[in-house]
C-alpha cells in the first residue's frame, strides 16, 4: 500500500492549499502589496498617459517581483520551526518530491493569483487591452521561475531567525533576466514589436528552473536539517 | 537479517558539532521484539543518536545500516519502516488533528480517516479529532503524535521524549502503547529520563557526557 509520487505531491499541494486558506490574511497580503505600489506609481510622477504607459511594464514586473519575496521566507520556515519538515522530510518519498510540491502550492496562491490581477493593474497603468495576454503570460512564467529560484534562498536562509533580507539579496540579482525579459515582452507587446523572443527566453528560464532548482533546494534543506 | 540478528544496527558512530565531540563512537544492534531505552543527562547527545538513526544527521564516522544495509543506500524503504515522534509534537496549528495525522500519515501509506480516528480513540483524544491542533493542550498534541506513529503502522519506533507533558494516565498509556508494539515484534528506539516499566525485552543504553 505504498503511496506514489505523483499521489503524494496532490497531497502536499492540498496540504498547502488547505494551510493558505486557512489564514485569507497572510494569502491577500502580496495581492495588496501588488496592487498598492503599482497604484502609488501613478501618484508619484506626472500621470501622462504616454509617460506611464512607457514605464509600466518595469513597475508591473518590479512590484511582481517585490510582491512574491514577501512570502518566500515562509516557504519551508514555518515547517522547519514546528518540526512538520523533519517529518516530511523522512515521509519515504524523498525530499526532492515534497520541495516540488511546496513550491508549487506556493505558486499558485502568489504568482498564479497575481496573474490574475494583473489586468487590474495594467488597466491602471494605462496598458492597452491588446497587450493583456502577453502581459499575464509572462508574469505567468516570470513568477513561477521566481518560485523556483526563491525555493533554493528558502531552503538557504531556514535556519536563520531573520533570514528575510538575505533572501531577497540571493534571489533578487538572479531574478534579473526575468525582469529584463518579461518587461520587455510586455513592453513589446505595447509598442507593437513582436514579444516572441523574449517570451521564449522566459519560458526557457522557466523549464532550465524547475528542472535544475528542486535539486538545489533539497540540497539546503537537507544541509540545515543537519 | 544479517547474522548477529539486528535489524538495526548502530557501528562506531562519532558526531561533532563544532568543537564538541557529541557522540563518541556509539555502537548499538537492536533486534525484533526489542526496545532500546537510551538515557543519559541533557546535553550527551541522545536527540543526536536519534537523529542520526533516522538518518536526518549524517554522523562524520561510523555507520547505521537498516536489515545489513546501509540506510543511505536503502533511504526510501527505511523511511517507510520507520516512525519518528521529535521532541516537538509537529503539528499545524491550522489543521485539525486528523487533517494532521491524514497529512503526515497519507504520504507514507494509504489510510482511511476511520483509521485514524481509531488511532486518535487508543490515545484518549478522539474528541479533539476536529479541532485545530492549535487549541490543543501539549499534552493532548503529545497524544495526537503518538497516534500519529499509531497510523503508520511501521515496525520501528524512533521516539523523543514521548512522555513529555503527559499525565500519569497518558504515561501509562504510552507505555502500553510502546509494550504492545515490541511484543507484537516491532522494534523501538526511546529516548526517556524515565524508569521504563515494562513487560518486554529492555535493553539500556546510557550516554554519558
């Protein structure tokens, strides 16, 4: 009656879905978060339409950015304080499986609920209606590469009690070809240029992550279970 | 089985944390129908022999090997054999208990909630099944653990400090618990300050500092 991996990441997922939800708070934080610095923005400098429109798709990709570090700090912390980690991590499925599942859950209440009100905040923004899909399908890949690279300063930075700015400082330089690649595809997809390329460079991030990060990650876990 | 009988067996292991020589040179076997009490005052490295048996710390010399193998070599199958209670109960304050015990118990082997309720009833706290592990008292999450290595239902025992915060009734049902499990041909591995009394085959093992 051995359990699969397949059937033990759904239910770590749901384990954290289920977490989540159980404190809305902390799950709408990043949303607001999201939504407030890209409003304060428009405030701050001479709301021209054509000024904003040009920086819009920096700021969008800056506040993403900002927004989904928020709550990476929790990512394996909270287990790891309660000792929930060291049973997972001798569950028998192996770590690597229960690092994916973690980070992926993680995903889907932050990067995947920020694609969500991106529309929200592109309209504020001033960027044309045209420019959605591009805009959510890069944030979409942007913020799950995200996920992955913040998995492994997580697993890093768990055994620190205030591990939140170290984290940010090893994630946010190597978040830097997101940023470039995923404002530039929305900045494309403004001003009419094709974002194919850039678009494709995100989605190479994204699989080069996902395939290479889980086994990092599991590697710090393991080195600050020690 | 390899041929001293030990399913078990700890060889020669050395652990340094920094500069303090924890455990020097650790060797025990234990066997089926047998419960390994480790003692000792705090500091001399009991939780560090438990940690290291479950192969959660890799001792820096010396070996644990799980039937004759080497438990890094064999990691997905002794896990799978294995139970571990820390000394901290590890719950999620925002689950209730049996959400916690399906969590934790669903990853290693399929299990009904009836299941684990009927564990939760043998610990004494089926009434606190639905309630979020964080109106617990420690002692009824002590229990909540406990059922916890119940559920599943793996042949050896790691266990920290299980009396911890127990009441008399608790202490004794822990002891049973752990005396049934032995006699029944598990394998438990307890680190305890207390007299163990029970009705199976004790072994001691008493670090010192």
């Amino acid at each position: 009656m051995n359990v699969g991996a397949w059937e033990a990441m759904i239910l770590v997922v749901r384990r954290e879905l289920c977490l989540s939800f159980r404190r809305p708070d902390q799950l709408l934080q990043p949303l607001v978060f999201f939504l407030i610095v890209t409003t304060l923005f428009p405030l701050g400098i001479n709301p021209q339409l054509s000024l904003l429109r040009d920086m819009a798709p920096g700021v969008l990709w800056v506040a993403a950015l900002l927004s989904s570090l928020l709550s990476l700090d929790s990512l394996f912390k909270s287990d790891a304080d309660d000792g929930t980690l060291e049973q997972l991590a001798l569950c028998g499925q192996g770590l690597t499986v229960i690092v994916v599942a973690k980070t992926f859950a993680h995903w889907l209440v932050t990067g995947a609920a920020l694609v969500l009100v991106s529309p929200i905040v592109g309209t504020a923004l001033g960027i044309p209606v045209s420019a959605f899909a591009t805009m959510m399908l890069s944030l979409a890949l942007g913020s799950l590469t995200l996920s992955w690279l913040g998995a492994i300063g997580a697993a890093l930075t768990v055994g620190l009690r205030r591990g939140n700015v170290l984290l940010s400082l090893i994630v946010l330089p190597l978040a830097m070809p997101l940023l470039i690649f995923g404002a530039g595809a929305t900045d494309g997809a403004i001003s009419g240029v094709s974002p194919v390329g850039a678009l494709y460079f995100l989605a190479a991030l994204c699989v080069f992550t996902c395939t290479l990060a889980p086994f990092a990650a599991t590697v710090a876990l393991r080195i600050t279970l020690e | 089985m390899n041929s001293t009988g030990a399913e078990l067996s700890v060889e020669g292991v050395h652990v340094w944390r920094g500069d303090r020589h924890v455990l020097k040179g650790v060797s025990v076997d234990l066997g089926a129908r047998e419960l390994l009490h480790v003692s000792g005052p705090n500091g001399t490295g009991k939780t560090t022999l438990l940690r290291v048996v479950c192969g959660l710390l890799r001792p820096e010399q010396g070996a644990v090997s799980w039937l004759g193998k080497s438990i890094a070599s064999v990691r997905a199958e002794y896990q799978a054999a294995l139970a571990y209670a820390s000394h901290e109960p590890a719950l999620k304050g925002d689950l209730t208990a049996l959400e916690n015990l399906r969590f934790a118990v669903g990853l290693k082997r399929r299990v009904s909630a009836a299941d684990l309720r009927a564990g939760l009833e043998r610990t004494g706290v089926a009434a606190c099944a639905d309630l979020p592990a964080r109106v617990l008292s420690a002692g009824q999450r002590r229990r909540v653990a406990m059922a916890r290595v119940l559920a599943m239902s793996a042949p050896l025992w790691l266990l920290d400090e299980p009396f911890t915060n127990l009441d008399d009734a608790g202490a004794g049902l822990v002891s049973g618990l752990l005396q049934d499990h032995v006699q029944q041909g598990g394998l438990a591995l307890v680190v305890a300050h207390h007299d163990l009394k029970l009705d199976c085959k004790v072994r001691r093992l008493e670090l010192t500092a």
